[in-house]
C-alpha cells in the first residue's frame, strides 16, 4: 500500500526501543554473563590444576603433545560454558514478545506507539480514557459520576 514504507519503519523503530522489563533483563544477562565467566575460569583452573599434578606427580613433561592436547581440551571446554552461559537472546525474545503484543492491541483497534505501553496494559484490570477513546494523562480519577437518575460528585 501507499504507507507500506513508513509502516515497516515504524516496526523497526519499535523493535528497537528500550522498555522498562528489557532493561531488566539486560541486567539479568549481564550479571548471568558475570557468573558464567567466573564459573568458565574456575572449571579451566581446577582442570588445568588437576591435569599439571597428575603430570608432575607421574614424571611427565608438562610440554608433551598429549599434555597440550589436554590443555586444550579443558580450553574448549570453559569456552564452552561460557557461550552456554551467556543469554543473549533473552533482551531479542522480550523485544519480540512485545511487538506481537503491539500488533494483537492493533488488531482490536488500540494504536500502541511505545513497547513499554504493553507492559504497562499487559497488568491493567480498568482502563480509563476520554470520550475520544485517548488516555492523555498518566493518572486519571473520577470527577462526576451519574449512575441510576443520580449524580455524584
């Protein structure tokens, strides 16, 4: 259509703003990342500890192809745990998550232009909003109530 262009810009722009909940979670992957990292050292350190007294302790020599072999080994294990350990994609699925999120409010007709709108309306039991259908203010309250022929105040 003739906003075709704009329309994936926008998708874009929305995919690309920071909420509340992936800001958390950014959080939550760093110090995730921070553990893994500290664990992936201490496994390298224990294996490559263990693995220099057995070769001591047996007269080897610690510059043999099998000891080497070995070191490298215990390498690509720590390395291992930590890419396992690290949860990049958990900021990526929130992101996901909440533009489906902006699409399903669309489908029922609520035009969303913030990610973190739906985190705010995923908790709302009562939504308040002006003869237009628009929330204008953050806090809104009851001023005058007309209910069964009487008026409250």
């Amino acid at each position: 259509g003739a906003g075709g262009a704009s329309d994936g810009a926008a998708g874009v722009a929305l995919l690309r703003e920071a909420t509340p909940l992936m800001g958390r979670l950014e959080g939550l992957a760093s110090s995730i990342g921070a553990v893994g990292l500290a664990a992936a050292l201490a496994v390298l350190a224990l294996n490559n500890g263990l693995h220099t007294v057995q070769v001591l302790a047996a007269g080897g020599s610690l510059w043999s192809s099998a000891s080497l072999q070995a070191y490298l080994s215990h390498f690509t294990t720590s390395l291992t745990l930590l890419v396992v350990a690290v949860p990049e994609g958990l900021p990526l699925a929130v992101s996901l998550a909440l533009a489906f999120s902006v699409q399903r409010m669309l489908a029922d007709s609520n035009l969303v232009r913030h990610l973190g709108s739906c985190e705010t309306m995923a908790a709302a039991t009562a939504v308040c909003s002006d003869k237009t259908g628009t929330l204008t203010e953050n806090n809104m309250a009851v001023v005058k109530l007309f209910m069964g022929g009487v008026t409250f105040n």
